[in-house]
C-alpha cells in the first residue's frame, strides 16, 4: 500500500512538472522599465530642411524632428514603368501605406554606351523625384554603383564588364567610372535633396557586398566619400550587407523572404524566418552568389529593413507561389522581434526593358553567367502592386500592418522585446504558440502566432499568455482559448486610449482617427472571441453600445454578435470622449485613413484601389463588370460622398447607424468581349533550328542545366516545337470611366509568351496557371490581335512547381483554358461633412 502511494505521488509530481514545463512555452518575463537607449555616432549627412524638418536617429530607431520614427519603405524601380502612370501608381503606393519610396538606379539602363547617359523617358529620374516631392512621398535612392536588381551584371553596363579592371574594388578605373556615374546621378537629384526643401532622405551605398573585412569596409567608404564629393548629401547612408560591428559610416538594414528562388534546390523550402525570436536577417539573401551570410543584427543602430519580401520573383528553376499571409505573417515576426521600420521588396512590381542590341536581354540569366534565369519583361514580383499596378491580396494584408505603424509606430519603437522562456525550435511543431511582447515601462503590445508556411498547423486549445513583470503575473486572456490554426495576432498590453487604460484586448489595433478633442481607437477582430477589459478606475462612464456588451463590474467589453462591427463610447476622469470602432476582418482589409476639410480624419472601406488626387479629391479604381464600385464612410452620419466624374453618379445605398455606403457607376456598362483561336505554324523544321540556336547560346554558360532550360525565345516571336499558339481578339471600345481592360488568362504549360507585331509584350513561366495583364498598358492598338505562345513542359525537367505540383501532368500539355476581359473603371468623388 506504501509502495502504491508513493508511486502516485511520484507520477503526481512527474504530471506537475512536465505541465510546468509545457507552460514554459507561453512564459514571458518583462521588464517594468526599460534601459536607456545608447545612441552611436555615424557619419551622416544634413538632416534639417529650410523648413525646420529634421532627420535623425538612436541605437534603435529613426527620429523625425525629435520624436521616434517608423518609416514604411517600398521598393518600386521607376525604370521598369511606364513614365506617363508614374503618378497614379505613386499614388497608389501612398494609399498603401508607404511613405518611403525606395528605387534602385540602374547603370546599365543609364550608360548602354560608354559615356552616353540617358536619363530621358522611364529613365527620368528627375521627374520621378519630382511627382515624389508633389505627393509628399520620401525618397531613399540606391545608387551602386552595383545594384543586383535581378539585372544582368547585377546592373553594370556590359562595356564596363568588358574593361579590364578590377570591379568592386577600389581599382582606380573602376572607381573613376563610378565616379562618373555617381556624378551624372548627383546632378539628376540637384534641388531634391532633404536639405534642399526635397524628397531624398537616403542613399544606399552598393548592394549584398560583404563589408566586414577591411578591404570591403575601405571600399564602401571610398564610395561614400566619391557621391558625397559629387553632392549626394543626404540624412541617412546605408549598406544592405554585413559590416564591421562598430563601424560608423552606414545604417545597417536588413531583409528577410518568405521563399528563396535563387536556391538551387527544387524542392520545397521551409524557411525559419516565420520563429518568433531575438531580431535576425535572413541568412540565404544572395546565397546564390555569396552562400549563407551572416544574419546577425547589430543593436546598436536602427533596426530597421530595406527587403522584406512583399512577394517573390519567379525564376525558371524555382515557381515560388506566395500567399499573402505567406507575405504578411514573415513581416509580423520581423515586428515581433523588435523591427522598427518596413522596406518592402517589391512594393511594386515593373516590366525589365528589352534589350534590342542583346537578344538575351537585361535580365539575370544564366546566359550572364547567374545561376538564375528570369523571364525577360517580367517582373511581376507577385508585389502588392503588380508589373502593370493590379493590386494583389497582399495590398491589403499589408495595409492592415501599415494602418498599426502609422498610428502606433512611434509608440512601437521605443519598446524592447521579450520572449518566451522557451522557443519553438522545430519549424514542424504543432503544439505551440509562438509569442513575444514588445513593451516600454510594462506597457505595449503582444504578437502571438501559429503560422508557418508549407507547414499545415493545426488550432491550439488552452492558450493562454502568462506575463511577469518580477512582481507579479498576469494571465492573458482571463480564460483559456483556443487559438486557430495558420493564425497570427498582435493585441495590445495596457493601452493608454486618451486617459482610459485598456489593461488587454483580443482585437487587434488598426488606426486612430484624431478630430480635435475626440479620438476615435480602430480595432478589427477575428475568429478569436472579441474581449477588451479596461481598467475601471481610469473610465466614468461606457455608453453609446452598438452590437456589444458592457459587464461594468469586471470592465470588459464584449460582443453580443459573431464576426460582426461593433461600438462604444467612454468618458475618461478628465471628461472626454473616448470612442471606439471595432470591425470585422474583412472589412478592415478594405480600411484606407483619409484627411478631408483641414484636418478631420476618417476611414473609407473599399474593395477598390482609392487614391488621393488632391484636397478633398478621391479616386476608386477597380476591374468591374457592371461599372459599380462600392464606397463604405466612417463615421457614416456626417461624411457626404459627391462624385466629381462628368458622368457617373453617386447614391447612397445604405444609411446604418455606424457606416454609409454609396455606389458609384456610370449609366452605360462597358461590354468589351474576346475571342481566341488556335492556329498553327506548320514549319517544325524552323522551330526546332531554333530552339537548338538558342540552347546553344546558353550551352556557353557554366550555370547551364539541361533539365532546366530556361526562357527559349526572344524579344521577337519565333516558333518552337510542341507549342500551341493563339491568336486572341479583343473588341474594346471606349466609354465614361473605362481607363483600361484587365486580362485573365487560364492556362497549362511552362511558359506564357504574349506577342503583337512579332514584338514581346510580356512573359510569364507559369506558376499558378493565371496571368494578368492589363491590355492598353501592354499594346497600343487594342484592336490588332495578340498572339499568345504557350510551351509545355517535360517530364525530365527539374523544376520546383510549388502549388502547380498536383497539377503537374496538365503542365506537359499546353493549352489555353479560358480567356477572361473585364473593364477597369476610375471614378472621382469628393467628400465634405454633412452636418
């Protein structure tokens, strides 16, 4: 009977600590008040504007005039876009957050021959600066001298390739054409520097060039000093490479994807860039040519990004598929770990020239002795806005990330991470999840996630968050829930909400609109039951209840509906008006913070892409069958939406007690139609001479691989064996509205080629079986045919498929499935208060 009950007593107490141990996961230990922060010195440039602006930074964050900073940076290349959509697509970029425009500078594009710049067309770089400067958007220019950029000779004109000189290196030819090139960049941004009134508040020296040994590091300052000497005076110089650890000439930034498609593998590659963990790069950046990097981060600067990835580019060996939680959840971590600032890569994608004097193009090859071929036009990038601005699902996945660093970055920077006691450790765990708090003085915000890409994880049930400041613990939520599958959430940790102190929240803070006295707190809320509980000492009154419930004794605020909007109202000690919206996920992804009559704030919900045009000016852009594009207004009781367009109307459909909605169309519908047809080259003999002209070029390349061919044809149609061939025809005709007609096209096979007059319009190795385009961006005559050449696959080849993989027997056998045209429509309308 003794030996009975000590063994229970024995397996009582294994039961308690191997809970105890389970619990360690959800652990974390803050601290109530956070260490100074250490500011290094670097050699930076002017940083005040004539107009008292000022530029700055700490060992971990940027300044603006003397407060912290959270920049959001996306990356679009002016040069890869038509120069007449610049503004729009500018535009658009703003409505999506960004505030930081950053844009590699070309050589090759620039200097095609020694000594002859262009800076004409889409290569006017000055005109680029300008419409920035117009729209208030920041600059931060990457000038090389070597870029990457997935451009042949990672963007050295090929005569420079040709000089016999030492690149990348402090050669003195080398640097005297350098020299050359920075200056001729300098005199393009005369008048738009930061300290001139300008745009420009950056500028990257080189690209992925490894400056940890003394010989790198004495080059990236040799090339500082040159842009210097010849005018780039800017606020912030960068390097997008490891450095020295103390060095004091650059701000490091780092980057981090969701795939690799320079990865030699073929297989699927589950990256660790989703753990939640102390701030790290991604280490297999340019492991294509440099092999894993260091990933470290250095605390004692800014910790801020220059490439996170907001899609992937395809390459031929690998047809990477991003989602855009694929997109999305990587950044998340990055901001769980302690990032203070987004430099998306792409934000928008772009079309690489054709290079009619080099019939392989300017793209990265393995004819350019790369180990990757990419398409020659496309370059898609997957980006939020894509190679002709269609905005991906990741517009607005990002936009909800945007809409918090607005609002709440200032906030954000100046906390520290912590982390639980325990780290996930196995990218295929399916009992954690993953946590950090980032806070300042024991306040903050909580990132939680159970998301890993390729990697199905199932919901965990009992999750609760155990925070300990080392006086006491606090458990959160109150009760234990069950947290979904492939999910990731940020909630905020005792929120000062203007006097009233929201001690926690299962919604997830998105914006806040400030009208003189009155701030109105934006939430948005999931499949996780909403429940907010305030401190009740520091609230008077809650009243105004929408579609929620008050529990006055305990402080907590929860919904009487499922996945439904709903609102409150508070009054703090001091006698002010609190509100608070809470929304549904999706609506919130159709969330857009605007300004309107002089300062009033508000929120605008569309599924169109909405661009500020000028003061109290909008437009809604999107692809519609009927022409009716549906505008939602907070607050909905005193927003009056008017359209401005000489023919369409505006009618309010919808007069709810929180939001307004209006429809805006035009009386006639644009019916635009296709047709397509196959049709046949009967001369195999020709195809077949060419196809071997063309593996014979790329035979010469050390990086060849027979089992992956790459892009077999040329900036001029040619006939290749096994292909299908479609003449398609798109009877288009102009009306009220009508900017444009989007594309679809639903397809098998290994590559999409789009031709018209023989010349290539656009290219596409197939990765989901759908290409877009927008037809009167790509031709100038929408009534000529196009011809579109798909080409099979082989069962030999070794290509990573991604989600075409269950599918992979279709791709042996090219066809065209359906071919899809839909309107683009653009309606203007104005806003005013209609009190």
């Amino acid at each position: 009977m003794k030996i009975h009950f000590f063994l229970l007593c024995l397996a009582g107490i294994f039961c308690i600590e191997l809970h105890a141990q389970n619990r360690l996961q959800y652990d974390i230990k803050i601290k109530s008040t956070n260490a100074a922060v250490i500011t290094p010195k670097l050699k930076m440039g002017t940083d005040v504007r004539p107009d008292g602006e000022s530029l700055s930074y700490t060992g971990n964050y940027l300044l603006r005039n003397g407060k912290p900073w959270f920049p959001i940076m996306g990356e679009f290349n002016y040069e890869r876009y038509q120069a007449q959509q610049w503004e729009q697509e500018i535009l658009a970029m703003k409505a999506g957050g960004v505030e930081v425009i950053s844009s590699y500078v070309i050589w090759i594009f620039h200097e095609k021959q020694k000594g002859v710049f262009d800076w004409s067309g889409n290569n006017d770089l000055r005109r680029f600066l300008a419409l920035c400067k117009k729209h208030g958007m920041y600059v931060w220019i990457r000038i090389g001298p070597w870029v990457h950029a997935e451009i042949k000779n990672g963007g050295f004109p090929d005569w420079l390739m040709a000089e016999k000189i030492k690149l990348r290196t402090d050669d003195p030819a080398y640097l005297n054409y350098a020299d050359r090139f920075f200056k001729q960049e300098a005199k393009q941004c005369e008048g738009y520097y930061f300290k001139d009134g300008g745009p420009i508040i950056g500028a990257q020296l080189e690209n992925e060039l490894n400056f940890k040994n003394a010989p790198e590091y004495e080059h990236m300052k040799a090339l500082k000093r040159m842009a210097i000497q010849d005018g780039i005076d800017v606020p912030y110089y960068s390097g997008f490479a490891p450095g020295p650890d103390n060095q004091d000439e650059f701000l490091y930034t780092l980057g981090s994807y969701p795939d690799s498609p320079w990865n030699t593998t073929t297989k699927a590659f589950i990256k660790p860039v989703y753990f939640i963990r102390p701030l790290k790069a991604d280490d297999d950046i340019g492991s294509d040519l440099l092999g894993k990097v260091d990933a470290n981060v250095r605390n004692n600067y800014p910790l801020i990004s220059a490439e996170l990835g907001a899609g992937m580019q395809k390459t031929y060996h690998r047809r990477v598929d991003v989602s855009a939680t694929d997109v999305a959840a990587n950044i998340f971590t990055k901001l769980a770990a302690g990032l203070n600032g987004f430099g998306y890569f792409m934000f928008h994608g772009g079309m690489t020239p054709l290079n009619w004097a080099n019939n392989n193009g300017f793209q990265e090859s393995r004819v350019s002795n790369y180990p990757n071929d990419m398409p020659l036009l496309n370059y898609d990038f997957q980006a939020p806005l894509g190679a002709m601005g269609i905005p991906a699902p990741s517009f607005s996945e990002l936009k909800l990330l945007n809409l918090f660093a607005q609002d709440y970055g200032s906030k954000l920077a100046e906390t520290r991470p912590y982390f639980t006691t325990k780290l996930k450790s196995s990218m295929f765990s399916t009992d954690t999840v993953q946590a950090s708090a980032r806070t300042k003085n024991g306040a903050g915000f909580i990132f939680l996630s159970n998301y890993q890409r390729l990697v199905a994880l199932p919901a965990i049930k009992n999750f609760q968050l155990d925070l300990n400041d080392g006086s006491k613990s606090e458990m959160i939520p109150a009760r234990p829930i069950t947290f979904p599958a492939n999910h990731y959430v940020i909630w905020p940790y005792k929120l000062d909400m203007q006097g009233a102190l929201l001690k926690y929240a299962t919604v997830q803070p998105l914006a806040i609109l400030n009208n003189g006295t009155t701030k109105t707190f934006v939430f948005f809320r999931d499949s996780i039951a909403p429940e907010m509980v305030f401190d009740n000492t520091t609230i008077k009154k809650v009243s105004a209840l929408k579609g929620c419930l008050w529990d006055a004794k305990n402080g907590v605020i929860t919904s009487d509906k499922k996945q439904d909007d709903f609102y409150f109202e508070m009054v703090n000690k001091a006698g002010e008006t609190v509100k608070v919206l809470v929304i549904k996920r999706n609506r919130a992804l159709q969330a857009y913070k605007i300004n309107y009559n002089n300062g009033k704030e508000a929120l605008i919900f569309t599924k169109a892409l909405l661009r500020q045009q000028a003061n109290n000016q909008w437009s809604v852009e999107a692809a519609s069958k009927d022409g009716k594009i549906e505008v939602e207004t907070y607050p909905g009781t005193v927003i009056l939406v008017k359209s401005i367009s000489n023919t369409a109307s505006c009618k309010k459909v919808n007069a709810g007690s929180i939001f307004n909605s209006f429809i805006i169309s035009e009386p006639i519908t644009n019916k635009p139609s296709v047709s397509y047809s196959r049709t046949v080259d009967g001369n195999t003999r020709a195809a077949r001479l060419f196809k071997d002209s063309i593996l014979n070029v790329f035979k010469k390349s050390k990086q060849f691989n027979p089992l992956q061919p790459g892009p077999l044809y040329l900036p001029t149609f040619h006939s290749l064996p096994n292909q299908q061939l479609y003449q398609s025809k798109y009877n288009c005709e102009r009306s009220a509205g009508v900017i444009d007609w989007e594309v679809t096209v639903h397809y098998d096979g290994d590559v999409l080629t789009i031709y018209q007059n023989n010349k290539l319009l656009y290219d596409q190795f197939n990765y989901n079986g759908i290409c877009k385009y927008r037809l009167n961006y790509l031709v100038k005559n929408t009534a000529a045919p196009v011809l579109l050449q798909i080409v099979p696959a082989e069962k030999q080849y070794d290509i990573y498929w991604g989600s075409l993989e269950k599918t992979l027997n279709d791709q042996l056998t090219a066809k065209i499935k359906s071919i899809d045209i839909v309107p683009v429509y653009r309606y203007g309308f104005s806003i005013k208060r209609n009190d």
